[in-house]
C-alpha cells in the first residue's frame, strides 16, 4: 500500500479538527483548526480560495444546504 498523499495543504498552523466536501461543486473543500481560521480550497487550483479568522476555534463547519458556492 502506499502511504505517501496525493495532495498536501498546508495552510493551517495546529491540528485541523473538521472538514466539509462541498455536494454542489466536488472542488471545493472547508477546513476548521485550532488556530482559529476556517480555509476554503479549490482542489482544482491545489490553493485556498478564502480564509476565514474566527475569534474563537470553530470545531464543525458545514456548507450551506442551499447555497451554491461560485
């Protein structure tokens, strides 16, 4: 088996405690961390798109049900 990863980002500084796949568009992808920060990625550009600072640590996200990102 390999164990080496397809794809690494490294954009958060502490251990990242959730992620969401976006179900409308398959690219996108949110992550959560201790450092307070939520990053939205396109996976398709393999770089963040957003990130947003949160004054205390976000530990869930999720994409809106009915928002489509663009």
């Amino acid at each position: 088996m390999n164990s080496v990863p397809f794809r690494e980002f490294r954009e958060h500084e502490y251990d990242i405690l959730d992620i969401a796949w976006s179900k409308e568009k398959a690219d996108l992808l949110m992550s959560c961390s201790f450092d307070q920060k939520v990053i939205l990625w396109d996976l398709t550009k393999e770089r963040h798109i957003q990130i947003f600072e949160h004054s205390d640590v976000p530990t869930k996200i999720c994409f809106h049900p009915e928002v489509i990102c663009l």
